[in-house]
C-alpha cells in the first residue's frame, strides 16, 4: 500500500505523525540493540530488510491510495523480534522514499499501516499461539507463519480501507467493488510466502528465526 497523506484531512496527518512517533520512540528505547552486535544477527537483519525492500518494488496499482505488494511484516518478526521489525520496516520505508516511490509526507501513515500495525498483529497471534497451542513444528509453521501473515496484512488492508472510508475519500460500494474483493488474493500469496520462507529458514538456519526453538518445537518432541 502507497497511502498518499493528501488523502486525509490535516488534523489526522498531525495525529498519525504524534502517535507514529510516540511508539517508535518507546521501540527504539527497548529494542534489543545488543544483538546487532553480533555479526550474523545484524546481517540476518539487514539482508532481511534488503530483501523486503527488493519485494516491495514489485507492485500491481490498486484504486487511488491503495496498490498490492509482498508485505513481510510477519517474516521479519518472526526472525528478528517485533520491536527490531518495526525498526526494520521503517528503514525499508525510508529506502523507498529515498529511492522516490513514496513521499517523506506520506511515511506516518505508511508506516502505521504497514509497519506497525502489521507487526503488532502478528506479535500477538505468535504470542497467542505460543500461549494457548502444543509446542509443535507445524503449529508454529501453519498457525504463526502462514497463518498470521495472512491475517496481518488483512488488517493493513482493512484498516487502510476503514481510513479511506472515514475520510470520505472513496465510498463503501467503490471499496466494496474496487479493492475489497481482492483481499483474499493478497492474504494467500502473503501467507504463502511467509510460511515458505519461514520453513526454509527453521530448517536450514533456524539460528537465523529468533522466535523458532528447536528444543521447544523439535527435540522436546
């Protein structure tokens, strides 16, 4: 999604840059920033960024204010924790307004809904899951993975639609007919991505995923 700020009357654009700072300000005092430290992490964590930001300029054009694109929120807190995602998806952001695709007004409201909200969401489900189900392989594969990637970039979708909505920038029935129907064809391909990725990674070089044990999801067993 590529939210353009003149969307939205100028009091929401003061709300959403005083709210998106508030929670990045606590994120970046808490975040675990020892763990960079080490070389492998800190290369997990930014070829990982790399890799969003290459899948982030490969984009259908949706109706005005909203396009499709690969998300990845889940994959990267699923790898590096939720507070170093969200770092993480602001310096993908950042590298896509330099790079020209997006405006520096635009990055409040774009990192809402495709940073933080996101990567809260699939916080909670991983939490949820980890919680509440067995501490098994394919629980943490299809439920957290696959599973939470789809539901995470249906609240961006929603959410920005809501936004849209609110503002009287499109009407429900352009929504409904225009952008809605096609949420499901950006959950699968999310989930499927994620849950991919993820598989891969916990297989080969689960060092690499921080929220994947193998001693709680494998050898426990």
């Amino acid at each position: 999604m590529n939210y353009p700020y003149t969307l939205l009357p100028d009091i929401w654009q003061w709300v959403l840059y005083g709210l998106y700072g508030a929670i990045m300000l606590a994120v970046l005092i808490k975040a675990p920033w020892r763990r960079l430290l080490d070389n492998e992490a800190s290369h997990v964590f930014l070829g990982a960024c790399v890799g969003l930001l290459l899948m982030w300029l490969i984009k259908a054009d949706g109706i005005p204010g909203m396009d499709y694109h690969y998300l990845g929120a889940t994959l990267l807190t699923l790898m590096v924790g939720w507070r170093l995602a969200m770092v993480g998806m602001s310096l993908v952001l950042t590298a896509m307004v330099y790079n020209g695709m997006t405006d520096w007004h635009n990055f409040p409201i774009n990192a809402l809904l495709m940073g933080v909200l996101p990567v809260l969401v699939s916080q909670a489900i991983h939490y949820g899951v980890q919680k509440k189900l067995p501490n098994n392989f394919f629980v943490y594969i299809f439920l957290t993975a696959f599973f939470g990637a789809a539901i995470a970039v249906a609240s961006s979708i929603l959410t920005a639609s809501g936004l849209l909505l609110a503002s009287d920038v499109h009407t429900l029935h352009a929504l409904a007919w225009k952008y809605l129907p096609y949420t499901p064809l950006m959950m699968f391909p999310e989930a499927f991505i994620t849950g991919m990725l993820i598989t891969l990674f916990v297989v080969l070089r689960p060092n690499w995923v921080l929220t994947f044990d193998d001693e709680r999801y494998i050898r426990g067993k």
